[in-house]
C-alpha cells in the first residue's frame, strides 16, 4: 500500500482514550454478514487466502499465521525467506464485500521495522498489485517505529498498482491510544464516504463518491510486513494479533453487471449501452428502442426485514424512454412509479419508502413503454435501510 495523500491533524481533540472490547456499528439496521472470532485452533481456509507477497523487507508466509488464545496471531521473524531477510504475514477474506460496517481489534508489536493494517481492497493475497484492484480503503496503517501514529485513507487504482489519481487520507499522532495495546478500529463505507472510527470514536471522514471511481467490491485484509524501515532485529520475533473481524451490512445495491448482479434478470430484447451508470465505468444496458414490454427486474437478497427506500438509477439521454414503469413489490402489493428518462440529469429517483419482508420476495421490475422511438435503460436499483 502507498499513501498518496497525508494530512496531519491532532488525535486528542477526536478521539476517547478508553479502549472498548466490541465496539458494533452506530445506529439501528445492521446485519451481521461475515465474521471471525478466531476462536479456533488453525485458520479456516474456507473463509481465508493468506497474504504470500514478497514486498519491501519481508516475505509473507502461511506459517506466521496461527490461532490460539481466541486470536490470529501473524508472527514476525528475522529469517531469509523468499529472497528477503525477514518474513511476516496475513488473511485475505475469500468473501468479496462493498459497502457497510467493518470493525476489527487489534494489537501491534513493539519494535521498527513493521507495518500492520487492516484494510479492503480486491485479491488474493499473493500481490497487492492485482488487475482487479479498482478501490482500496485503508481503515488503519500503523508503522510499529512510532506506534502512537494512524493513518486512515482511501486511495482509487486502475489495477496492477496504476493509480487513478483520486485519493484521500489522514495521518495523525494520537495522545490516546498506544497501538501495542488493544484497541477497536471501524470503517463504515457508503456510497458517499468513508468513516474511520478508533474505540468507537469517529476519527476521520473521506469523501468517496461513484463519480471519483469504480467502487468495487473488495476483501478484507488483516497483515503486518517489514516496511519503512529496516526492522529492530532486537525485537524479534514479535507478534501483531487480531482479536474478531466483522462486516455488518444495512443497505442492498442490485445492478446489471458484476458480483451485484446476482438478482437481475431480462426479459424481450436488450442490449449492452455506451452510456455509464451510477459509478464510474459502470455499464448499462437498453431495450429495443421503441417496443413495449421489455422488462428489467432487479431482486435483492435482503438478510432482515424492514424499512426501506427504494431508488432507480436514471440513465437520462435525449432517445430513452419517456415512460418508463417501475413497479416495487414489497409485502406482497405492487407500487407504481413512472419516470421520464428524457428530461433531467441522470441520477437516483426514489421510488418510495416500503417494508419488506427478509429474502428474495420483493423486487422492482422495470417495464419499456414502447412510447415513440425511446429505449428503455437499465442500470442498478438501491434498497437503503431507514
């Protein structure tokens, strides 16, 4: 990971010194999606890949990653491995995750030489470079020489470590926390932001809109590596450890394309767009223009009953439909909504606010009108949690 953008600011005015066991996400609407509480005795490799990268200093390897204790314990060595004279390690979630609430405990090691973090972006686990790197949002990076110092960022990539150019972040030293000491750390990432949360304080927020990248979907990576500096040999071995991880989940995005497509479906004829979506690059799609009756139905997998907005993204243009119907089922009645793809910006148009029962029963289904010569565009539909 690199930081393209830095900016100082004082810990003590922004965060409590008191260090929580489980901090949890705020507000009401969570649902528990993923999670490791590390009790067991080796890592579960169904929802784990382990972090095998040479980089910097160190080699990553499988063996410095053990459970015990109720902990992930990543071992940090003074041994040549791999080409380098240290090795360090991590897991990489298996379970690709966008948006919503990630928490984790940790304590770092004592001594230079080493960079932990706990973070999201796209891969494996074998280079932090991969062709599909599109966002990386860093909830925390802590060099081990000055353990009193966070940085929290988010940082846009065009894959194979080619920056986007988009990036924001801050670095601050705290008054409060001493990073060799447990301590809670959260990212609630939305569609409009990224909030970092130290012991359940918020500590810093990152503007990070569709417009100023692909906002992807990304695993989760807890690791620790020899960088930016040479380590301290007197200090080691050393362990940096991860009490639980855990992704809570609130709001329900479905679009045409990618893993969050996994509940639209087609009907009559369509066809792949030039025109973009409600993120950067994102594709859309058009019915025959001028013919009635093609339809586009998203279905989200919703994990809890309840409240919900319910939005269509509007592919706006001068040929596409002008009467384009959107009906949301929702506790088994049927709600209809038109709108005028013609006029006014492209964007989200609320379709209005329902209950839902949890699963696959409600759905929006869009319907072209066949009015005049206008297509029909489907992109995403968003199900937000009130």
């Amino acid at each position: 990971m690199r930081r393209l953008a830095t900016v100082l600011v004082t810990a003590a005015l922004i965060l409590t010194p008191a260090a929580v066991a489980h901090a949890d996400p705020t507000g009401t609407g969570w649902t528990l999606v993923f999670s490791d509480d590390f009790n067991a005795s080796t890592v579960d490799t169904a929802k784990w890949n382990y972090r095998t990268d040479s980089k910097a200093y160190s080699t990553q390897r499988p063996e410095n990653v053990s459970e015990s204790g109720g902990n992930l314990n990543i071992a940090l060595k003074q041994e040549t491995f791999g080409g380098k004279d240290y090795t360090g390690g991590g897991v990489v979630s298996k379970q690709a995750l966008r948006y919503g609430y990630y928490e984790t405990r940790a304590k770092l090691n004592d001594g230079a030489g080493w960079h932990s973090s706990f973070w999201i972006m796209s891969g494996d686990g074998a280079t932090t470079f991969p062709a599909s790197q599109r966002t990386e949002i860093d909830a925390f990076e802590i060099d081990s020489i000055t353990p009193n110092r966070i940085h929290h960022g988010v940082l846009t990539w065009k894959g194979n470590g080619v920056s986007a150019g988009k990036s924001y972040g801050t670095t601050y030293n705290s008054s409060t926390v001493d990073t060799r000491q447990w301590h809670t750390y959260g990212l609630d990432w939305s569609e409009t932001s990224a909030r970092f949360y130290v012991d359940g304080a918020l500590a810093y927020t990152a503007p990070y809109l569709p417009s100023d990248w692909t906002h992807d979907y990304t695993n989760i990576w807890l690791t620790s590596i020899a960088y930016g500096s040479v380590p301290d040999a007197a200090k080691l071995p050393a362990t940096v450890q991860f009490d639980y991880v855990k992704y809570w989940q609130k709001d329900y995005y479905v679009d045409n394309d990618g893993p969050a497509a996994y509940g639209y479906s087609e009907t009559g004829t369509w066809a792949d767009s030039t025109l973009t979506g409600w993120t950067v690059a994102s594709p859309t799609r058009y019915s025959a223009c001028g013919a009635a009756g093609n339809t586009a139905t998203w279905r989200p997998n919703l994990r809890a009953a309840g409240t919900y907005q319910v939005f269509y993204y509007k592919v706006a243009a001068a040929n596409s439909d002008p009467a384009t119907r959107l009906d949301v089922v929702h506790s088994g009645t049927t709600s209809t909504t038109t709108v005028n793809g013609t006029s006014g910006p492209a964007g989200w148009v609320s379709l209005g606010t329902y209950t839902f029962g949890s699963g696959t029963s409600g759905s929006v289904k869009l319907t072209s009108s066949g009015s005049g010569s206008g297509c029909a565009r489907a992109d995403a539909v968003k199900f937000v949690r009130v």
